[in-house]
C-alpha cells in the first residue's frame, strides 16, 4: 500500500503537464525545395490536413538549397518545442548522407 501511495505521489504531478494542449502556437513547417513545386504542393496540401486536425495555424517555408540541407539544419537547430516540422523529404534527416554506406 506504501508503495502504490509513493508511485502516486510521484506520478500525479507529472500528469497536469501531459494534459497541456499542442500545440499552443503556429507550427512551422520547413520544406527542402522552393515555392511552387510538387514538394511544395504536398507540404501545403498537408499542411492543411494538419491546421483542421490540430486547431492551429501551420505555416509552410520554403528553404531550398543544398540538397534539403539547408532545411533540415535549420529543423536540427529549431527550439525542442514542437513548433517546428521537417517535411519527410529532407533527406539528411534519415542518415543516408552523412553516412557512409556499404556498396552492395
């Protein structure tokens, strides 16, 4: 009975910040390619999907340049709060090319 008390005692807290709603501002979007392209296109169309679901703004910005790196430097660097997205297209989020990889 002790034990439950204590688990209670320190999980209860925790919970209020679970509860929090997300996101509380803008969700920025980050897109590889420049304007107007079908990545773009995607993103945008996407970005909808996510604005009805979640109830708040998602703007898309467009960071072309080598080769989604820009774009994926600047998601790496964004603050830990949720308020910032990758488009899936930015490569260099999955390793591929900043890893050498074994020729088969």
């Amino acid at each position: 009975m002790r034990l439950i008390a204590l688990v209670s005692a320190l999980v209860l807290p925790f919970g209020a910040a679970l509860a929090q709603d997300y996101p509380i501002r803008p969700v920025t979007m980050l897109v590889p390619f420049a304007a107007g392209g079908p990545t773009d296109t995607i993103a945008r169309l996407t970005a909808a999907g996510m604005a009805k679901s979640l109830g708040q703004q998602i703007v898309v910005e467009n960071a072309p340049g080598a080769g989604g790196t820009i774009a994926t430097t600047r998601a790496s660097r964004a603050q830990p709060d949720g308020s910032h997205a990758a488009d899936p297209s930015c490569r260099p989020l999955d390793g591929r090319h900043t890893v050498p990889q074994p020729q088969l």
